[in-house]
C-alpha cells in the first residue's frame, strides 16, 4: 500500500535530529570498538566524546589538506 505524499513529507526526520543520531551511532561504534562505556546521555558532554571529536576533526582536516 503507497502513503500518501501528505504523510510522507511528516515523517521526514529533521536534519538536527539526524545529526544526533548520527553521532549517537558513530560513538557506539567506537566505544563498542575500543571497550569503552557506551551511555547516550554522556553524548557531547563527556570528556571522552570530546576528545574523540577533537580527533576526528584533526583527520578530517589532514585528509582534507593531503587531497590539496
């Protein structure tokens, strides 16, 4: 059965709620990966997740700078 274009414009998830969980699956997967405690509250706010962040930020930007 087809849904109706009305609904499937509702159920169209927003870009920041995408964003979380987005986040929330890569930093499973590295706590699942690295044997760490997994708890989704501490998402953004633990040291942890910042420190994770941080170095994925710094490979992100020498990636992008040895493709230049």
């Amino acid at each position: 059965m087809a849904i109706p274009n009305y609904i499937q414009k509702t159920l169209v998830m927003k870009p920041e709620v995408s964003k979380i969980f987005d986040d929330l699956e890569d930093w499973l997967d590295h706590c699942r990966f690295n044997l760490l405690p997994f708890n989704p509250k501490d998402l953004y706010k633990s040291k942890e997740y910042k420190e994770w962040q941080r170095e994925r930020s710094k490979a992100a930007r020498n990636a992008h700078r040895d493709q230049h």
